[in-house]
C-alpha cells in the first residue's frame, strides 16, 4: 500500500475529550477497588499512558504486553504468540486490558483467554477505537473511545508498518 494522503479522523481535543470520560467510566466501575491495568504494546501505548493519568483511583498497578501475530501489512492473521508476557501475576485481581484497536477481535480473544486462565476476579477491556465491519469473534469492549465501521488508521499509537505512531491525532490512510 503507497500512502496517498492522510484524512483526520479524531482530533486530538477529541480524543483527550473521551480519554477523559473513559478515566471516569472506569472510576466510576471500579470504585476504590485496586485495579491492574495492561498495556498492549505497542499501538495502545499512548493511549494507555494517557488513560492511566485519568483514573483518580489510589490503587493502579502498570504492566506490559506484547503480542505477535505473524505478518507486519494491514491484514491481521491469526497465529497469536505472547513475544512479551506480563511481569505482575493477575490472580484475583480486577484487570483492565488496554488495547488500541479491536478488529477481527483475534488478538483480544487470545489475551482474554490466557488472562482468564490465570484467575482473576474480573477481566475488562479498553479499546481506543471498536472497529466492528471485519469481527469474527465476539468480544465486548467493556470501554470505548470511538467506534468506526472500517478504514485503516494511524497515529495517536497506531502504525502503518511502524509509521505514523507519534502522530497526536487520527488519521486515515488513504493508498494511492
Ligand atoms: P485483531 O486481532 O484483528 O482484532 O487485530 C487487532 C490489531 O490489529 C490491533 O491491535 C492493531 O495492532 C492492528 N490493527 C487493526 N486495525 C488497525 C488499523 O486500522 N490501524 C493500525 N493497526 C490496526
Ligand atoms: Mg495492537
């Protein structure tokens, strides 16, 4: 794919706008209950250090994964490995995935399971954006930014084979 232009699709006030609202949902959820937030590396890193600074909840614990799906272009496949695993153990603790993009919900349905295995209270998940015309497996995205039908997007995190991830803002990859 030759990269014709790059189209805004959420602003960078706009995603600090439900940034802010997803910190309260998630407030709000949880209560004063302790909470460790996973990070999916690397697209939901900018994301997540942003989320992270909207909880006002006193008990937040960080960790870190990172998962490998064989190929690097704009098509997700299927075989998911940990390249990274989580450091802190997660039994019976409340987790919170962070995740930038939910797609074909491969990927999540893979962390969700190996999560679930390993005992915790509860397991949700934050998505940046939803993006729902190319689900094939069924996952709630308990905490959404945005949800979008389709469209290949960058910035703000995500990548276009690596690129455009310090983006502030949401771009669309329009190809020549
Ligand atoms: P899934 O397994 O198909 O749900 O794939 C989710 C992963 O594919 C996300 O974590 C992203 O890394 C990547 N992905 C899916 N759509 C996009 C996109 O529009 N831009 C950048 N990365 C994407
Ligand atoms: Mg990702």
């Amino acid at each position: 794919m030759n990269v014709k232009e790059l189209k805004l699709v959420y602003s960078q006030e706009r995603i600090q706008g439900r940034v802010a609202a997803l910190g309260a949902e998630i407030d709000a959820c949880y209560g004063d209950a302790p909470l460790l937030v996973v990070c999916v590396l690397k697209g939901a890193s900018i994301f997540f250090a942003d989320l992270v600074r909207a909880l006002k909840k006193p008990a937040v614990e960080l960790d870190f994964v990172r998962l490998s799906s064989y190929g690097t272009g704009a098509v997700s496949t299927r075989t998911i490995t940990f390249s990274k695993d989580m450091e802190l153990s997660p039994e019976g603790k409340h987790v919170l995935v962070v995740e930038d993009i939910v797609d074909t919900g491969h990927t999540m349905h893979f962390l969700l399971q190996q999560l679930s295995a390993r005992r915790p209270l509860s397991v949700r998940v934050a998505a940046l954006v939803d993006k729902y015309a190319r689900r094939e497996r069924h996952i709630v995205t308990d905490f959404a930014g945005f949800s979008l039908q389709d469209g290949f997007i960058v910035g703000y995190g995500l990548d276009y084979a690596e690129q455009y991830r310090n983006l502030p803002a949401v771009y669309e990859v329009i190809p020549e």
